[in-house]
C-alpha cells in the first residue's frame, strides 16, 4: 500500500470516529446544562408560583368577609390564577389533603408516582417523565403547602419538549454531517499528501526563507501540482504581506485615536471634577447647586458623545451629522464651563458673538474650542485674560478667534504646532498633562466642517488662532 494511500485510509478512520466521539459528547453535554437549566428555572418559578398564590387567597379573603375560603373557593381562585400564566408554557395543579384534584389546567394526570410520594411533613418532589399519548415532556414540581389552615397540594407543570427536540435535531444533523466532514476532511489531506511527495525539499527550503520574513515570490518552475501550490503559495504570501501592512495601519489608527481620545477627556472632565468638589465641600442654594449638577451632566453627555464622533473621524472616516447651531448658545455652554478652570489659575475668560448660525457638529466644534482655550490658559500667566470671540470676515465668512496674551510661539515653530505629538515647550506640556495631540485634532476636527485654521502669534505677547468657516458651514441666524 502507498503512502498516500495509508493517509488517506487513516485520516478517513480518525476523523470519523473522532468527530463522532466528540459530537456525541457535545450534544449530551449541552442536553444535560439544557434540562438542568429548565430544572433550576422551574423550581424558582415553582416558589414564586406557591408565593403567589398564598398571597392572592389571603388578598381575596380579607378583600371579601374576612372567613375562610372552602375548597371549592380554593380551586376557582386556582382557575383564575392560573390564567396569569397561560402563555408561560406552565400548568398549575391543586390537590386536597386526601389528593383529590381540584383544579388542573392540563389535559392529563400527574404521574402517581409523584403525588404518593408526597407526604404532609415532607418536602418538594421533582420528576421529569415523558407522557407517551402525547409523546410531549414534562418537568413535574410538587409539595405540600399550607393555605389558609388547611392543607394542600400544589403542582406546577411544565413543557420541555423542545431540549429533547433540540437534542434530537443536533443528533440527526451529525449523523449526516460528521461522517461527510470526516471525509471532506481526509480526502484534503489525500491531495495534499500526494502534492507534497513530489519535490518537496526545493518548496520546503522556500518555506523557511518566508517564514523569517522574506516575502519574495518562489521561483514557478514546473506546471504540475508542486508548481500550481507554488503558484498559491506566492498569493498568499502576497497576501500575508499586505494583511500585515493592513494590521500595522489599523493598529497605527487605534493608537491614535486612543491618544486624541485621553486628550479630549480632560478639559470636560476637569469641569466635572470642579463642580463635583464644590458641590461636596462648599454651601450652596439650590439654584446653584441645580446649575452645576446640570453642567455635570452636560460635560458626561458630551463625552459620552464625542467618543463616537472621534470614532467616526479617525477610524472610520464616516462624514458626522450636522446641524445648525445658534453661535451664542454655544459660546454661552463653553464659558459656563470654561470659566471656573480659568478662575482656578487666576486667569480671567470673556466671550463675544455675532447672531450668527452655524452648521456643524455640536460635539466637535465644542471639542475644538475647548482645545483651543485649554491651550491659551495653559500659555497665559495668571492675571491674563483669554477671549472668545465670533465675527464676519470682509468676504462674508464667519470667523471665531482664541486670543491669549501669553508666552506666544516663535515664527519657526508654527507651521509645525498642527502635526500630532509637537510640543513648542515640551517641559511646560509635560507639566500641564499635554500630550501635544489638541492642535492636531483641531485640525481634523477644522477639515470635516471645511473650515481653515490660521495662526498670528508674536513671542511674550500673545497669540491668536483664527478658525475660518466656509460659506456652507454658516448661515443667518433669523
């Protein structure tokens, strides 16, 4: 016998009686965590059924004369009950002392097996027992229970049919799939087997040059099967190459969007800090205290917001929704929760604005914004003063300025301050907590609303960042 014939009659083997073995395994396995989980169900429900029903008595008799109820009561009460769970696939039924029936609501009788079993002082008694008229399951849960003064036995009943029907259906499925999958399976391999006894040394030594990473092209030097594996060879390794780049460009975008993302937390989070410790340590009338918890819950909404719209922007390049946006309010919910951070360093914070719409994103113009300020207090010394301002430019164009009367930037240093990571002081941004990303997703944010950022700055005087808006980013407020 051939060697490619002993792997294909051995694999075949194998396989079947292995894919068999653990399917069988599989599917008793999850048929007994299936039952358990109906058993353990129904005995909660079981105990929330009696409850129940105990309450409802006692609820009806003192609603009525106050006397006890006979057994005939019970059992319409029983009936009536009962209805509460008519579409819960669960059946209730009510015996008396001497195990008559008085009320069921299923089609049959419970198993003597069961109701002999119960005794006045004993306890619950479960039995899962298959009805063969009806071929259906049953999950009988019993015991005896006190109502009113007298006693009683109570059983719930309930269908579980469909676990055995599961069980079944699994079982018919690798009936027919295991062994079909067993022998997909070894007949692969009896191709495979037969393709790599021929000149298996030569692909064997290219191999090892792309698994240490040379992912060059494997010279094709035959038509027969060695050279059409060959052939598939080289496109996947082509592909493996270019799935690499892919996961670099992938991991390259998450890094950044996690670093934009840490950056962006902080100012709404200072905000929520801020109000909290106030409204912990100081003494406050309601008023104020409604307006800070409702700035906490402004800064919490927004950050739960801009996530996604950052998410949107850098990894998926989706365009955000945009709205029109009345561009006073807005600068009236940035200085409300600009100005104590400013107060906090001494640095006083005034805004001004024209009657002006804006179509934009609300969350991500804010987050420009508060970049943007967050950078002019960090440059300015206390005493200073950072504004906030909106205007039309000479062209009709709606600008917004973030002036600073602070250290400024050097000439040399501007046209770099917008890429990721750049820093003009780095010890003073490692001081403050910057991660040198603001500027660059301000940038970003600019680009999706077609607006332009412009810069004026002299050094130990100032500067001023100029956001300029398209004609169909803006619009006359009416």
């Amino acid at each position: 016998m051939r060697f490619w014939q002993k792997i294909f009659l051995i694999s075949l083997s194998v396989l079947t009686v292995a894919v068999n073995i653990i399917a069988f395994m599989l599917i008793g396995n999850n048929h007994q965590l299936n039952k358990q989980k109906e058993i353990d169900s129904g005995k909660e429900m079981y105990s929330i059924v009696v409850s129940s029903f105990q309450t409802q008595v006692l609820y009806e008799r003192y609603r009525s004369s106050g006397s006890e109820f006979g057994s005939s009561q019970i059992a319409e009460l029983a009936r009536e009950f009962s209805y509460q769970f008519s579409l819960d696939n669960l059946y209730l039924q009510l015996n008396d002392s001497s195990r008559e029936r008085l009320f069921s609501n299923l089609n049959q009788d419970i198993p003597s097996e069961l109701t002999s079993s119960l005794s006045a002082g004993g306890g619950g008694k479960m039995l899962v027992k298959k009805n063969e008229d009806s071929g259906r399951v049953y999950l009988y849960l019993g015991s005896p229970v006190i109502i009113q003064s007298d006693l009683y036995y109570f059983f719930t009943i309930k269908d579980i049919t469909d676990i055995y029907d599961v069980k079944n259906e699994q079982l018919f499925f690798f009936g027919i799939a295991g062994p079909l999958v067993s022998f997909v399976v070894a007949m692969t391999m009896l191709i495979l087997s037969r393709l790599l006894t021929h000149q298996i040394n030569r692909l064997r030594k290219s191999t090892m040059r792309v698994a240490q990473g040379e992912y060059q092209p494997i010279p094709i030097r035959s038509k027969d099967e060695i050279g059409m594996l060959t052939e598939d060879f080289n496109k996947m390794a082509t592909a493996i190459h270019q799935k690499v780049e892919e996961l670099q460009q992938v991991a390259e975008s998450r890094k950044h969007f996690i670093d934009n993302m840490t950056h962006e937390m902080k100012t709404p989070l200072t905000s929520i800090i801020g109000f909290s410790d106030l409204l912990c340590n100081a003494r406050l009338d309601d008023e104020t205290i409604h307006d800070y918890a409702e700035s906490i819950y402004k800064e919490g909404q927004y950050l739960k917001s801009i996530s996604s719209k950052l998410m949107e922007i850098i990894l998926l390049g989706q365009k955000p929704e945009m709205a029109p946006i009345p561009v006073m309010d807005l600068f009236a919910e940035i200085t409300a929760a600009v100005e104590p951070i400013a107060a906090s360093r001494d640095i006083s914070f005034v805004s001004s604005s024209i009657p002006y719409t804006l179509y934009a994103n609300r969350e991500l113009i804010k987050s420009l914004l508060y970049n943007l300020i967050d950078n002019a207090i960090k440059a300015s010394s206390p005493g200073k003063q950072v504004s906030l301002g909106a205007y039309l430019s000479k062209q009709g164009n709606l600008c917004i300025d973030v002036q600073d009367f602070g250290t400024g930037i050097p000439k040399s240093e501007q046209k770099k301050i917008f890429e990721p990571f750049y820093r003009v002081d780095k010890a003073r941004s490692r001081q403050a907590g910057g991660a040198g990303l603001g500027l660059a997703l301000c940038a970003e944010i600019a680009a999706v609303h077609h607006a332009e950022l412009s810069i004026h700055s002299v050094l130990h005087e100032g500067t001023t960042i100029t956001i300029v808006f398209s004609q169909d980013s803006q619009e006359v407020a009416p």
